[in-house]
C-alpha cells in the first residue's frame, strides 16, 4: 500500500499531464471505509473546457480501475473538480 505522501512525492518526478489522473490507495484508519484513493483533479478552466473534462474522465477511470484491480466491492466517489482549493 503508498502511503499518501509518498505518492505525492513519486508524482513530483512525473510530467504534470500524468499528475492530474494518477490515482493511489492507502488505508483509512478511523473511517467507516477500509480503504481510501486519492486522485488529484484538473482545475477546472472554462477556456480549456473539452481538456478539463477528458482529463476528469481519465481521474474517475483510473479510479474505477485501481478499485476493480484491488477488488474492492464499492466506491464513494464525491464531487472532483468542483470547486477551488
């Protein structure tokens, strides 16, 4: 399992196209979940408005995908990209 911030840290070696659909799993203690993906989204810009959705399209896949090669039965995937951080 990647810890979070080891995974931040990996992605500062990637180019910043792959930084934005890259997903990592890690355990999540105290929460009713076992598990918990971290994704980090695309800023949304109405200019770029055909490229902030595919790569929120690639986000949500890779999402989906790490869940199902893990086995995990079900997933809370809450609003991405929806707002400033």
């Amino acid at each position: 399992m990647v810890r979070p911030l080891d995974f931040v840290l990996g992605l500062l070696d990637r180019s910043i196209d792959r930084f934005f659909v890259s997903v990592a799993m890690c355990d999540a203690p105290n929460l009713a979940a076992t598990h918990m993906i971290h994704v980090n989204s695309p800023t949304w810009n109405a200019a770029s408005q055909a490229e902030c959705i595919a790569d929120l399209d690639k986000a949500t896949i890779n999402i989906l995908t790490l869940a199902d090669e893990k086995g995990l039965t079900s997933v809370a995937i809450p609003s991405i990209s929806s707002g400033k951080s």
